[in-house]
C-alpha cells in the first residue's frame, strides 16, 4: 500500500503534482486518527488518486490492515 484514492464532496483546485496533507479516522476502537503527506497523481471530476510520500507505514495502520 503507498497510496490513497479519494472523493472531493466540496470542489477543490487540485493538480497532478501537488503536496497535500490528509488527515483521516480508521475505524478501529480506538478511532485512530492518522495524517500523511502525498503527491496527487490523478484527477477526475472529484475522484483524486495520492501516493504517500515519506514514511507512512505506522503500527496502527498495519494492525488495522491486519484485522
């Protein structure tokens, strides 16, 4: 996994090749909250597909991905 795809519900001035920051809930017990930096690569209409950059791999995320 090293990256996300997603849905805009408010119009957003996104571009392949821009650095965003998405902050997001797992739905754990816990309702872990994660944040991650990525690079958009795609965009469609409101669909808009990431990679994540840096480290983004935690424990939480894995043992979520786990479950």
């Amino acid at each position: 996994m090293g990256g996300v795809k997603f849905v805009c519900l408010v119009p957003a001035e996104l571009y392949v090749g821009d650095a965003i920051r998405l902050q997001f809930r797992i739905d754990d017990t816990r309702k872990t909250s994660l944040v991650r930096q990525a690079v958009v690569k795609f965009v469609s209409g409101g669909t808009v597909g990431a990679n994540f950059t840096g480290t983004w791999f935690d424990k939480d995320l894995a043992f979520y991905l786990k479950a």
